[in-house]
C-alpha cells in the first residue's frame, strides 16, 4: 500500500489540497486586487483638476517607464522595440479605452457603485469568447448574463437621475476590458509575460498621448490641457506606480497559486473601493445597490464555479 506524505500544506474546506504556494498566491492575488482600488480612488479624489486622458497617459508613461526598466534587464534593450504585431495594438487601444472609461465612471458616481458596475467584466469576457473565439455557449453563461444584467439596473436605479448617461461610463470600461482580455488569449504565448505588460502598457501609453493632443486642440473645455500643478503630476505618478504593483502582485498570485484559484479574490477590490468610498468621500452605498453587487458578483462566482467544474482533471 502506498503512503502519501504531504508537507506544507493542509486540507481545504472542500477537500481539496492546499499547499503553501496557494495560501501565497491568494494573498499576493488579494492584495493586488486591492491595490488596484488605491488608484480609482486618487482618480476620484482629482475630479476636475486635469483632463482624464492627460491622465491616463501619465499614469502609463510612468508604468511603461518602469516596465521597460525591468524588461531591458531581463531580455536586453532591443526588446524594448515597439510591438508590429496588431494584436497588441488593439490590447493598448482597449486597455486605454478601459482607464479613460474608469476615470469618467469614478468622477460621475460613487466608488463602489462604479466599481460595482466594473465587476460585469466576466460576464462579457464570457460572450466575447463565444463570439470571437468560438466558444460554446453554455447556459451557465446565459444565466450569468441575465443575473449581471438585472444587478446592472438596481445599481444604475439611484445613479442615473444624478448622473444622467454618464453612468454608462463603468460599462465601457468593462466591455474594454472583456476586449483585453479576448486579446490577451489571443497573443498568448508570443512573448514573455513582462514582454506582453510592456507591450500592453507602451502602446497604451502612446494611444492615451495622441487622444490627449488631439483631446486639446479640439478645443472642448474638458479636454483642453493647462499647466498642473506638481501635485497633479505627482498623483498621476503614483496612480501608474500603485497599478504597475498591482499588475505584478496579481501575476505573482497567479504564478503561485493558478488563475483559477485566484479568481474569486478579484471581488476584494469591490470590498476595497467600498471602504475608502465610505471613509474618503463618504459615499454610503444604500441597500439597493448592495442587493445589486451581490448579484452581480454572484453572476461571476457562479461562471467562475462552473468553469472549474467543467475543467477536466
């Protein structure tokens, strides 16, 4: 009879083995995730000051400085060469889409509602892929769809009076960050993972550039760029940094501990923008929209569930 000794691990609560690298990845996961909030937050807190592109952009101009650092160490300076692939063009012209559109969402609404909102995500990802990427519909991801759908409008409900159509803002940034995410499946495996971040965030960077010139010389008051003040600077600055760490915290989980184990972690970002909505700018979410978010996070639990349910052994 065979023994199996298991060291540095302990059984989980559905039987299953988790080892000391799975404990790891799902605190590095978490953190991460909560590390993202950090920034929407300074977001919202400089409403006005600055145009949200002219934004954007700093914020990857400071993330693709540091990305290129580490990459230009790992691989050589000639990896620092602009990507001729096109996929990677439409990751950088999606992942912009998605900051511009989580800029707007946090200035037009509360943090966690906008957040909240955010959190459809999955469920896009879900449609995309039967759309692009040939997947089979399920019914699992209609029922997601429908549950997302109905959390969507019990959020949006006290927003939309005060907001108007600006409350759309949190679905662009989901649905640009479904189309990332297609993008990413995509490109897999072209390049290393700090190549593919690098990629990412240097065409984004050069995308958000372009949108904030032309964004000034339209002329439109709210894309017109003046001179900020350094504080300005210094928080745009901070906000690529808190996201390039998050990025790095995030992918150090999954390394650890897989995609799949560390997926449900992803909703302590929703838990960390409801904490700093409630003590930085006192936004109180009301019961409604708290029924809203645990439906909507329970549509993406349920098609998380299920995807590893199905997974093979």
């Amino acid at each position: 009879m065979a023994v199996v000794v298991r060291l540095g691990g302990r059984i989980s609560g559905d039987g299953t083995f988790m080892h000391n690298s799975d404990r790891a990845g799902l605190l590095y996961a978490l953190a991460g995730f909560c590390t993202l909030s950090i920034g929407d937050a300074i977001v919202k807190g400089m409403m006005g000051t600055w145009p949200a592109p002219a934004m954007a952009a700093t914020r990857y101009v400071v993330g693709s400085a540091l990305l290129a650092l580490l990459l230009a160490r790992s691989e050589g300076v000639k990896a620092l060469a602009l990507p001729r692939d096109k996929l990677q063009w439409v990751r950088g012209m999606a992942i912009s889409c998605a900051a511009i559109g989580m800029f707007f969402a946090v200035w037009v609404m509360p943090l966690a509602e906008a957040t909240t909102i955010a959190f459809t995500q999955p469920v896009i990802t879900a449609l995309l892929a039967m759309m692009f990427l040939g997947e089979r519909a399920r019914k699992s991801t209609w029922i997601a769809c429908g549950m997302a759908f109905v959390g969507v409008i019990i959020v949006l409900r006290p927003n939309f009076e005060a907001a108007g159509w600006g409350v759309l803002f949190p679905l662009m940034a989901a649905c640009a960050m479904a189309v990332t995410i297609i993008a990413n499946r995509k490109v897999h495996g072209r390049a290393s993972v700090l190549a593919m971040q690098y990629y990412m965030s240097v065409t984004a960077m050069i995308i958000l550039l372009t949108v904030t010139v032309a964004g000034h010389l339209s002329g439109l008051e709210p894309f017109v760029l003046t001179w900020p003040h350094w504080t300005v600077l210094a928080r745009c600055a901070l906000i690529g940094f808190t996201a390039t760490l998050a990025q790095w915290l995030i992918y150090m989980g999954t390394a650890k501990a897989g995609a799949g184990t560390v997926a449900p972690m992803t909703y302590g970002q929703l838990l960390m923008a409801i904490t700093m909505g409630w003590v930085f700018f006192d936004d109180v979410p009301d019961g409604l929209a708290v029924v809203g978010a645990a439906i909507i996070i329970g549509a993406g639990l349920y098609l998380w569930h299920d995807g590893r349910t199905r997974r093979p052994a």
